[in-house]
C-alpha cells in the first residue's frame, strides 16, 4: 500500500505545481537529470550483478523486440484502413512500440511485485533503451521534415554508448565477474530509493491533456495496442519459452507500461503530431494503473 499511495503522491505533487506554475515550464529536465545520469545507473549497478544468466533472460531480452514489431505490424493494418497522415503513422508506431519501462515500470514493479524484484526488470528496459536509440530514432528522424540531424551509424552508436544506464549497465555486466559490488550496495540502494519519487514527480510535472476529444480515436488505438495487445503479445512469448515464475509475470508487466516518454518527446520534438504524443502518454499512465492491475491478477493466476 505504501508503494501506491507514493505513487499518487508524487505525480499529484508534480500535476500541482505545475499547475500552479510554481515550478519552470522545464523544471523536469533537471529532475530527469538526476534519474537518467544517478539513479538509473545506480540501479543497473544494484541489481545486474544478481540477474541469473539462464533460460528465463531470454524473455526480457526478446519482449521488447517483440513488442516493438508487434507495433509496426498493428499500425501497418490500422492505416490500411484508416489511412492515416504520416505524421500520425509514425508517432502511433514509436509510442506504441516503445514503453515506459524505467520511469514507471520500476515504481509500479516495487509496489506490486516489491523493489528486490526490479532486477528482473533491468534487461527489459536496456532492451528498450536500445531499440529506442536505434531503430525509434532512425523512424523519427526520417519522417521528420527537419534535416539538421545527420543520420548515420555514428550517431546512432554515440546515443548508445553516452546513455549513462547502458554503461552502468556494460560496467555491472562486465565486472562483476571479477569484482564484488556488495560494499557499495548500501550506498547504491540509498541512490535508487531517489529513482521511484522523482521519476514519477517528473512524469506528475509533464502530465497535459488538453484537447482529448480531438485525439481520442489515434489515442484509444494507441492505448489499446499498448496496454492489452502488447503484453498479450509477451505473455505468448512467455508459454512459447516456457518462462515461468516472478520471471515472466514481470515481463510481461513490463510490456503493460504506457508509453516511453522520452521517445514520446523526440517525436512531438520532430514535430511529428505532438499533441498526440502529449496526450496518449498521459492517458496511458492513468488508465495504465487499472490496466496493469488486472494484469497482475491475471499473472498471478496464470504463474501462481
């Protein structure tokens, strides 16, 4: 209980401040600093050296690619209907095929699954990250009307290997083979308690809604696709890898997050529908909350 109601109180305290214009229009550009440079770092560097290297990683690392081009296939169908402009096609792909892994992912498996689960979540979210850094950026940036970014396999790579979480994450991986992380765990657990609470501060300060109505039918096929297919889509990978335990319930859960924020935001950046962008990624982490509670029953039941 305690994990929910810190849930409602961060994000309520950012949509207030907000509101009351207490805070600078960008002020969660330096809350994700501290999330996205200390605490996720410190939490690949936490967690990593646990994971299990066996059969059971593999969900976590083939979910996101699955989720991913489960989007591009569902969008394919619906514009054969619809014929969306293209502005819309792109930014229903990437917000559809890319979740908000971390920022909320972690927070909802602490309180659901409890905060020494979230190792299992790691690989999940690198997973994401890369698919974003590679494949999402190149989407955006060719759909995009804008030529100042120089497309190619420098970039791409220099987005990767500077995102301070992958290299904890490399770090963790590489060198807990032959160093013992477990000194500076007291240390890297004081660090990750920051993640969840400013995360979803962050996420409480970016929360707009504004014209739904307008929106509503790109949102509701967004949000169906993201909140019910795609981890339906992980679920069946999980019986096809016989996945089982806190393992597969969490990989699945993952795959049940709203939509990725910073992907979200390089698209409205790219000028590419962002209202759109703006409103699918708050209705996504509301009605998100009831969608992943059922979710988690449902886990429950099928992996009890």
């Amino acid at each position: 209980m305690t994990h929910f109601i810190l849930i409602f109180i961060c994000i309520a305290a950012g949509v207030i401040l907000s509101r009351l214009h207490l805070l600078p229009a960008d002020a969660h550009k330096g809350v994700n600093a501290w999330v996205l440079n200390i605490a996720l770092p410190a939490l690949s560097l936490r967690f990593v050296p646990e994971i299990k290297w066996d059969g059971q990683v593999l969900l976590p690392v083939i979910g996101p690619l699955v989720v991913w081009a489960g989007a591009w296939l569902f969008v394919r169908l619906y514009d054969g209907k619809k014929r969306l402009p293209a502005d819309s096609r792109i930014a229903l792909r990437v917000t559809s095929g890319l979740g908000n892994t971390a920022f909320l992912g972690f927070p909802m498996i602490a309180a659901f699954y409890g905060e020494s689960e979230i190792h299992h979540a790691v690989v999940f979210d690198q997973m994401t990250f890369i698919l974003f850094s590679t494949l999402g950026v190149i989407a955006i940036l060719k759909s995009s009307s804008s030529t100042a970014e120089t497309l190619n396999l420098t970039y791409i790579l220099k987005k990767v290997l500077r995102f301070p979480p992958f290299i904890a994450c490399m770090v963790a991986l590489i060198f807990s083979r032959f160093v013992d992380f477990a000194p500076a765990n007291p240390l890297l657990d004081k660090l990750v308690a920051t993640m969840s609470p400013m995360a979803l501060f962050s996420i409480g300060l970016q929360l707009k809604f504004g014209a739904i109505k307008e929106q509503w039918k790109l949102i509701s096929t967004g949000l169906l696709y993201k909140l019910l297919l795609a981890p339906g889509l992980v679920l069946l990978l999980a019986f096809l890898l016989h996945s089982s335990g806190n393992a597969a319930k969490i990989g699945v859960f993952e795959a049940a997050m709203s939509s990725h924020i910073t992907a979200s935001l390089l698209v409205a950046q790219n000028d590419l529908n962002p209202r759109y962008c703006s409103l699918v990624v708050g209705t996504g982490i509301l009605v998100g909350f009831i969608t992943a509670t059922g979710w988690y029953f449902l886990l429950e039941y099928l992996f009890h």
